[in-house]
C-alpha cells in the first residue's frame, strides 16, 4: 500500500491545474487554475453548482482524464505527465470510485462487483474474497452477495459500489454525487457510511456533492464556481 | 395522406438520424442484405437468360405445329409422308431435321443446321431473308432446293464465320467435311433466333445427303384442319406406321424446362442462404437499437406514440435497410451476373439441354421477385425487436438504473421450440417431393437453421457459464467476464451465433455433399468410363450419339486394333412417360471384364452373368428414381422399329446427364430385336503394361489417317479427366455461393460486437475505472468474440453434418434423381473449419479496437 506518511505530506496536491475541454470549434473550461492540497485522512466535501467543474475535478483526481496543464499529484504520483498503464495501477492501487449512477456491471452478482477490482489487479483470490465478504456484511448487504444489481434497491446498489472501490485498500476515496439518485434517508446512511470509514480507516474522503446532508461531517468543505476553487471556512 | 406525411417526418426524425448518426454500422448491413440480395438475383436472372434461351429457342423451332409425328430412338421414314399429305384431318405438314455440326478447320465452335423443304415449311415457321437478296429479284428458297449443297447463315454465323452471301464454308459431320455456297443471310427473328442466332438452314435433300440419312427424318411437324376432332387424330395415329409416335411439340420443351428449374431452384435456395444470413445482420441491428434506445422509446410513448406507431417505425427501419442494400445490390449483381451467366449455361448445356443465352434476358419479374425477397426478408427480421419495441411501458421514462439484460430466462424458453424445429426435419425428410420440387426437404432445411439459431442463446450461455470460472483460472480475468457477460446475456449477442451457426453449417454440409459426390464421380468414372480410346462419329457428342458409324468404318475398326479387347455401343435417346432417357446397348461381356458398375441395388454376384446373357437391363439410380420402376419391374420401350420388354435387374450409380440411363446387352439386344448398329466403341488395350499411353497414340493415330475426317477420338483418360473437370466447374458457382455467406456471417460478427461495444462504452468505461487496462477490456471483447465463434462453429458443425445428409438423401434425390456414397472430407474440415474461426475471430477486430475510444472520465457524465 501506498505510505502515505508523515502528517504534513499531503496526499493531493495540485498547482494550476486546468482541463479545458474543445468541442467542435469553442472549448469550455472544465476547471481552472485550481491550486488544491489535502492531508492525508481529511474528509472533503466539494460543493458547487451543476456545471462548475466538480466532475472534472474529480475524473482528474481519479486518473480518468489528464489536466490540460498545471501539475497534479496525488499520493505521490505525478498524474500530469504519465503513460497509460502507469494510471491503470494507479486506478487500481491508491483510488476507489462512487458514482452518482452507481455503475455496477449488471452481468456480475454483488459478490463478483465487489471482487473485480481485487481481479483486475490480479490480487490473490481468497484474500479478496474474504475481505469482499467481509465488507458486505459491514454494509449490510450479507444476504444480498449471490443477487444481481437489477434485483437491489438504489441503497443498496450504492453501498454495493462503496465495497467495490474499498476492495483494494485505496488511500483515496472519491465520490460524486453518491446521493444524487438516492432518497434521504438512503442518503444519510451512504453519507455516514462514507464518515464512518474515513474515521475507521483513515482513509482520505472528497465527496463532490451540492446536497447539504454532509456538510456537518466534513473536515473542510471547497466550493467550486465556474471552474474556480474557493475554500470555506469549516465548523468542525 | 397527411398520417403517411407525419409518419415519414418522424421515421426521419427518429430513426434515420440515428442510423446516419453510426454510419459505420449501417454501412456494414446494409452491404451485409447487398451482397445477399446481389447473389440471389444474379443467380435468379442467370439461370433465367438460359432457360429464356431455351424457350425461345424451342419455340421458334416448333413453329407453328400442333403435333409432332417421331420415330422413338430412330428416324421416321418418309414413307409416312404420303399417309399425312393424303389424311383429312391433316392441314399441313413439314418434314424437319436438325443437328449439329461444325465448321472445318476452324476454332469456331459447333452450330446447329435445320434441314427442311422450303416450300412445305413456310405455314410453320417465320424467317426472312436480307434485303440484298430480294433486291435482285431472285428466289432464294428457290435456289435452296435447286442448287444441292447452299445454305442460309444466320447474320450473326456469317459474321463469325466471315463469309457473306455467295462464299463458301466447309462443314464437318458424321460423313466428312462437305463445302456449301452460302445463299444469304437471315434477317434476325423467327428461326434465325433459334440457339442465340447461331443457326443455319438447308434444304432437306441437301441435310440428307450430307449426313447420310437418305429416306429419314427426325420428325414431321403437322398442323390440322380447323375442327379437327380427337377421333380423326387417333384415326390418322393409327393410319401411321404403329411405331410412330405423335407427340405435343411441347414435350421436349416441359422435360426440359423442368430440369432447368430444378436447377434454377436449387442455386436459388442456395443463394437465398445468403440473403438469410444478411437478416440475421438486420435484425442485430434493429435489435440492439430497439433496446438500447429504450427510454427514448419510453420518452415517445410518454409523449402520446401508440404502440403500433413504435412497432411500424422499427418495421420502416428494416424496410429502409433492405431497400438501400438492394440499391447497392444493383451494381454488385451486374458484375456477379457477367460470370454467372456463362459458368451456369455451361453447366445447363452439359447436364441438361443445350443452351446458347446471347443476351440477358432483363425480366422484370425476377428483378420485382429479387426486390420483394430481399424487402421480405429484412422487414422479417425487424419484426421480433418491433414487438419488442411496442411493448415499451411510458413509465420507464421515469426510472433510473440500468435494466439487467432479459437473458436466460428467454434463453431456455427458446430450447423447446428450437428442438421441435430440428425434430421437424426427420418426418420432412421423408416426405415426398412436390411436382418434383423437394419442398418438404428445402422446408427441414429452413427449420434446422431456424432451430439451431434459436438454440444459439442458451449454448451461448451454457458455454459462459461451463467455462467462465476454469478459464479464469487459465486465461485470466477477461475470459472470465466475457464469460460472465455471456451466461447472462440476452438473445441479441446469439444473433451473430445464428449468423455463423448457418454460414457454418453450409460449408460443412456443401464440403462433405461435394466431396461425397465427387468421390461417388470418381469411382462411376473409373468403372463405368472405362477404357482407353473412346471412338464415335463425328460429332457425335453434341448429336447425343444419334448417327451410327457406317458399316465399312465399323468393320475397319475391328481389324485395326487386333491387340485391343472392343466394346461396342449404341445409344438411343428415349422416353418413358414423358421421362427422357438413354438407352445404352453395350458388349456387356466385353466391357464387364474391363469395366463395371457402382451398384446400388441388387447382388451384382448373381446378377452379373444374367446381365451378360441379356436377361435383363440395369437401371441407373436416377431413372428408377424418376420412374418407379425397380428390380424385379419390366421396362417396355419402343426402339426404332422393335417392341422391346426388358426386366430390371439391378440398380446403379450414373452421373453422366440428369435423364436416366438403361444398359443392355448389344449382342442380346441385336438377337431379339435388330441390329443396332454401332454409335461409338471404346478400346481396352489387353496388354497393360506401362505403355498403354504410347498405344492409345499409335491406334488413335491410325484410325485418325484412315477416317479421321468422319471420326470423333478421345482418350480415356482424357475423356474422365473432362468429366471430372466439368463438375468441379459445376460446383465453382457453389463454392462462391458459399463463400459470399461466409463473408457475410463475418460481417454480422463486426456488427455485433462493435454495437455490444457502442452499447456497453458505460460498462466499460466503469471496467477501467475501477483498475482495467486497455489490454484487459481489449481482452474482454476478444474473449466474446472467441466464445462466440466456439459455439457458432461447433453448432455450425453438428448443424452441417445433419445439413449434409439432407442435401444427400433428399435434396438431391428429390431434385436430381440421385444420391452419393457420404464421404466426409475430414481433412478439408479440418484445415477449413479453424481458418474460418480465425477469420471469424477477424472480424471482431474492429470492434476490439473500438473499445475506449472515449476516456473513461465520460462516466462522470450523467445523461
Ligand atoms: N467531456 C466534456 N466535454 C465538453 N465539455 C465538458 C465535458 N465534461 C464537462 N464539460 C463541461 O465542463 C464544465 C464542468 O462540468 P462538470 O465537471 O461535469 O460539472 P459538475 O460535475 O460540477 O456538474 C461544464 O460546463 C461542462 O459542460
Ligand atoms: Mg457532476
């Protein structure tokens, strides 16, 4: 696993960083000299209109899009200037992923989801599942390991996602808009899962939301507007 | 009016801009029906050019006569002209003769000669001399009875031949070489129609001398008194010679035209194959958009769409997919039809009738039959993902997530009716013809296929679910989740399956059918082909065998070759019920020491000396087959002048022409009846040793200095080596048949997948984000592929050998007349069939390659 260190190492850091998105003729920034750094075990919550910039901020955090320009590291690797397979391990080894639409594969039971991260890094098989399984119980999700997604409910679905990206030990989870296709109560229990496991494991937690149900469990909350960054003074 | 307008602008709305939207896709389809459709009306509208040759060319030789006076097996003797001239029933009359022959010294080929008297013939048949030689106020029919040895060419002959009204041209025939002064041309129509223009005509007396046949002629057309009642035409066949028969002068053309389209309907079948793997390319792509736009779908009904106006739009779908591959048809068809038409009147002329298509016959009807099918055919496949569509709920507008796809559960739904078509074949197959077309049998054939697609999705899942967890040991985690994929996919991946699964099971029946047959040629050839020269008179090919060889020859013959064992022969072109037929008397002791038979029915130890002595005939498989008649049966036959009963005594193997053929003794037949006489004789040299070749030469070379001019020679081993050569010819249109639904089942497996990959980029995308290379999701859709291409060619396998053994036993059987010894060609099935998964596995490289064509960052994105 990744050594994240010495407190004041921070796990995120960028300077600068932009992506600038061209479509046919004009081009759209998708964030802007965004200057950001994150300590390790911090719980973020990224707030901003629809459109400001905070799907991008996350796809670069992520290693599924590269910044136009501006530097960016996170956990130590350099993600401006890198080849493609030098982001696929850094995908598998140091981030998990919770999406607004949950994005399960429909052809794999909750267990095989849970579990594919672990085989696509060609982790050992029965460790993985071990600790698949016993992320499910955590979760609540024990009776629910042999069912395929289209027979959960959107609570569900969600947390399955949550065991999915905490499979491989990730020292960053990012999540965007995880309540956004959920109801409240859902909501809550998502978002206080995610709390729970950035106290329980210290893991680094930035959630891109523009729902209010986080902001009292969060360490530092960021606004973004226009692809600007802007940091909020925070309560706790 | 203003419905239609509305729905057009929708159709364009909706569907056209989507299917423009993925050109590639559309494209491939649309050349996927386009290489079917074009392979099927080529086929169509080759065989029609020949059997429209035919027809044309049979009517303008029947002219206007309303019966036909023959001599069965012979000649009819002139002495039956004065019974007719005199008869009351009897209007007109005109006695007719043709043939073949050739000009000499020259690489022209053969062309036909109709010897008739001008003067009696001009009630029956229209023909019309060039101008110039009106102009001169001579009489030229006149001139055709007066001066022996003129003729009249056709435009087109006397162009080829280079010659021109008063030059001369040299003939050859059963006689010799004669020299004729050529009278005119004829203006093209009526007669000079006849063989694609290349005819010539000549005065009956002049076609007698020429040819010998002094006193004979082929037939005599006749035409009644109006009112003629059927009692004064029985009265006059009886006033006749009682071996005379009278005959519609349509006879010849029915039997012939029946086997033409026999033919014609069996390219076609085999052509359509392709059109049906083209609607398996449709109906994946309807399909997949039906279902992959199923919210837009539920968005339309939301906004007030019926149902039925959801089923006709995908319906419209299909139908402008059918209607654009078409178009493109259009031209592909003209460069199949260039080849086709020659490779398939060739193939006519040496099976079944002698055809001569000049032009293409354009007819509207195969063309309007060609554009129905093919419209048919894709509507048809769009029809199951329209339903599909219709039954979209509005409320699904509203609902979020993904739909798992509706996999197994249809999957094994589908088991029990696949099972019940593939059962279907056993009592199909043993079901008769109908009017001489094996419908049942084309009927099991359809049903197999059918059956074996519909098996597709739950063998496709079976397989996923059998291979996924060992493979992910093996092979890694792609297999594993191109597997998991799989076992819970729905029935659109199968498509391709069933795509491959036919085109499979096609090359796998057509190679074990061809070969069966070519092995079953190889052994007829080599027993019954025996012999190494093979002697007849001139022309005597092309003339069926008609004209014996003259007496002197014969007798030359016999002391020519003292070191060689000689088995004569004559044939007789016959029929029974209407069913042509050759009779072959033959020196059957002779040739038996040398030669035999493929026997099919019969014990050959007890009937071998029986047939030796003439106690009976041996049929061939085809004329049993075609007539009923079987061991143990007696063939009655009017033979020239004889009445001859024969019994049957066994049945065997004949590929030499799709009529039936009879053998018999020469030496019985000419002690109970009369002397036959000789139409050709084959040499086998006693002494075998290695210089038989040297021998043939030398013998073929003294026969060729003594009456080389009146003589057709071929080796044997040339002449089975021509056999052989003529049906692999016959089976290169097959093969290219084949081959197009090879390529267009690959066609259907880039569409597949490339749309599975379009349809799943979320899938995907979420691979990749959760820690898959590129390498690993490439891998994923190589794996689908791969899985797909197992069962399509294992089932394609099983599929092709039940295949093989309907086109052998039915098919065959019902259409021809006959059926092989099956023979598997294990080594072309097995060197063939893996290069046809590789190019199968080819074909997914597109879609391979089009995997991640967006960065995975696109997931964030919510529609
Ligand atoms: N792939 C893309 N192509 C073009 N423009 C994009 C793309 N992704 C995002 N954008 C644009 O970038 C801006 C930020 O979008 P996004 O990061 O999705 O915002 P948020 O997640 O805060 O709603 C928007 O104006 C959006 O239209
Ligand atoms: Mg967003």
């Amino acid at each position: 696993m990744m050594e994240t260190g010495a407190r004041r190492d921070p796990l995120i850091l960028t300077r600068n960083l932009t992506r600038i998105y061209t479509v046919g003729g004009s081009s759209v920034a998708g964030i802007n000299a965004v200057d950001l750094v994150i300590a390790p075990a911090e719980l973020v919550v990224l707030k901003g209109n629809s459109g400001s910039g905070k799907s991008t901020l996350l796809s670069l955090l992520a290693g599924l899009d590269r910044p136009t320009s501006g530097d960016l590291l996170v956990a130590g690797h350099d993600l401006g200037n890198r080849r493609a397979t030098d982001l696929t391990d850094f995908r598998r080894n140091v981030v998990g992923m919770v999406f607004q639409s949950f994005n399960l594969l429909p052809t794999l039971t909750v267990l095989e989801n849970v579990l594919l991260p672990a085989l696509l890094a060609a982790r050992p098989a029965e460790p993985a599942r071990r600790k698949a399984e016993e992320l499910l119980d955590w979760l609540g999700l024990k009776s629910r390991r042999e069912h395929f997604p289209a027979q959960l409910s959107g609570g569900e679905m969600q947390r399955t996602a949550i065991a999915r990206a905490l499979i491989n030990d990730p020292a960053l989870i990012l999540a965007d808009e995880p309540t956004g296709n959920l109801d409240s109560r859902n909501g809550r229990l998502v978002m206080d899962l995610l709390a729970e496991l950035n106290r329980r494991s210290g893991c680094t937690v930035l959630i891109a939301t523009h729902s209010d149900l986080a902001d009292a469990l969060a360490t530092r909350r960021l606004f973004l507007s226009d692809g600007a960054l802007r940091e909020d003074a925070c309560d706790a | 009016m203003r419905r239609l307008n509305f729905f057009v602008r929708v159709f364009v709305w909706f569907s056209v801009r989507n299917l423009t939207r993925h050109p590639g896709r559309a494209l491939i389809v649309v050349l996927g029906i386009a290489l079917g459709a074009a392979v099927f009306t080529s086929v169509r509208i080759s065989v029609h050019a020949s059997l429209d040759a035919f027809n044309r060319s049979m009517a303008h030789v029947a002219g206007a006569a309303e019966q036909v006076a023959v001599q069965p097996g012979g000649y009819v003797s002139e002495t039956a002209i004065p019974i007719l001239a005199h008869h009351p029933a009897v209007s007109r009359f005109s006695p007719v003769l043709t043939t073949y022959v050739r000009p000499a010294r020259s690489p022209a080929d053969a062309f036909f000669l109709i010897g008739i008297d001008p003067i009696l013939d001009r009630a029956f048949r229209q023909w019309q001399l060039d101008q110039g030689y009106g102009a001169r106020g001579q009489i030229p029919w006149a001139d055709l009875i007066a001066e022996p040895y003129t003729l009249i060419l056709s435009q087109p002959l006397a162009a080829e031949l280079g010659v021109a009204a008063g030059g001369r041209v040299e003939l050859d025939h059963n006689r010799g070489t004669h020299a004729f002064r050529v009278l005119a041309t004829l203006n093209p129509g009526g007669l000079a129609l006849v063989e694609g223009g290349r005819v010539a005509i000549t005065d009956i007396a002049t076609y007698q001398e020429f040819t010998g046949l002094l006193g004979g002629v082929d037939r005599i057309d006749l035409i009644f008194r109006p009112n003629t009642t059927a009692q004064q035409i029985d009265h006059l066949a009886s006033a006749l010679p009682e071996s005379l028969e009278m005959n519609p002068p349509s006879a010849a053309r029915d039997s012939g035209n029946a086997m033409i389209r026999a033919y014609q309907l069996n390219l076609s079948v085999l052509s359509f194959i392709s059109l049906f793997v083209g609607m398996f390319l449709v109906y994946s792509l309807v399909a997949l958009n039906a279902a992959a736009r199923r919210r837009e779908l539920a968005v339309m009904r939301a906004l007030g769409a019926s149902p039925g106006m959801l089923f006709r739009l995908f319906l419209a779908e299909g139908a402008l997919l059918g209607l654009a591959g078409w178009l493109v048809a259009i031209p592909l068809s003209g460069l199949m039809v260039n080849y086709l038409v020659r490779v398939v009147s060739r193939t006519i002329s040496t099976l079944f009738v002698r055809v001569q298509p000049e032009s293409l016959a354009l007819s509207a009807w195969e063309v309007l039959f060609s554009f129905g099918a093919t419209l048919f055919v894709s509507v048809m496949a769009a029809y199951q993902p329209a339903r599909a569509a219709m039954g979209v709920a509005p409320k699904e507008a509203m609902e979020i997530g993904q739909r798992m796809p509706q996999g197994r559960y249809t999957a094994r739904r589908l088991v029990l009716p696949a099972m019940g078509c593939i059962a279907a074949c056993a009592p199909l197959s043993l079901m008769r013809g109908i009017a001489g077309i094996p419908i049942p049998g084309y009927l099991a054939i359809l049903l197999l296929f059918v059956g074996f697609s519909l098996l597709a999705p739950w063998m496709l899942q079976g397989l996923g679910r059998l291979l996924a967890p060992g493979l992910r040991r093996v092979a890694g985690i792609p297999a594993y989740l191109a597997g998991c994929y799989l076992r819970s996919s729905g029935t659109r991946i199968s498509v391709s399956v069933g795509a491959l699964i036919t085109a499979v099971a096609l090359f796998a029946s057509l190679v074990i059918m061809i070969h069966s047959f070519r092995r079953t040629v190889e052994l007829w050839v080599a027993q019954t082909v025996s012999g190494d020269l093979f002697v007849t008179t001139k022309m005597g090919e092309i003339n069926r065998y008609r004209f014996p060889i003259p007496e002197e020859i014969v007798a030359g013959l016999q002391r020519l070759a003292p070191e060689a064992d000689v088995v004569e022969s004559r044939r007789y072109q016959l029929r029974y019920e209407g069913f042509p037929y050759e009779l072959e008397v033959l020196g059957m002791r002779t040739f038996l020491r040398h030669g035999g038979f493929v026997w099919l029915k019969g014990d050959p130890e007890t009937i071998l000396p029986r047939l030796e002595r003439g106690d009976g005939a041996l049929v061939s498989e085809v004329f049993s087959n075609r007539t009923g008649l079987t061991v143990g049966d007696r063939l009655h036959a009017q033979i020239e002048y004889s009445r001859v009963v024969l019994p049957v005594l066994g049945v065997v193997r004949d590929y030499r022409t799709d009529g039936g053929i009879v053998f018999y003794s020469w030496h019985r037949f000419r002690e109970l009846f009369h002397d036959p006489g000789w139409s050709g004789v084959r040499f086998y040299f006693q002494n075998r040793g290695p210089d038989v070749d040297d021998q043939v030469v030398r013998l073929r070379n003294e026969i060729a200095q003594r009456y080389g001019d009146r003589l057709d020679m071929v080796s044997g081993k040339a002449l089975r080596q021509s056999i052989l050569e003529i049906f692999d010819e016959t089976f290169a249109v097959t093969t290219i048949l084949l081959f197009i639904a090879l390529v267009v089942a690959a066609l259907g497996i880039t569409t597949t997948l490339s749309i599975l990959v379009l349809e799943r980029t979320r899938q995907l995308n979420t691979i990749a984000a959760v820690g898959g290379s590129e390498a690993q999701i490439r891998g994923i859709i190589l794996w689908e592929a791969a899985y797909l291409v197992t069962v399509g060619e294992i089932a394609g396998l099983v599929c092709g050998f039940v295949l093989s053994y309907l086109l052998v036993y039915v098919i065959n059987r019902q259409s021809f007349g006959w059926t092989f010894l099956y023979t598997v060609d294990w080594g072309a099935l097995a060197y063939s069939l893996p290069l046809i998964g590789l190019t199968a596995l080819g074909a997914a490289i597109p879609a391979v390659r089009s995997v991640l064509r967006q960065p995975p960052a696109t997931l964030l994105r919510e529609r």
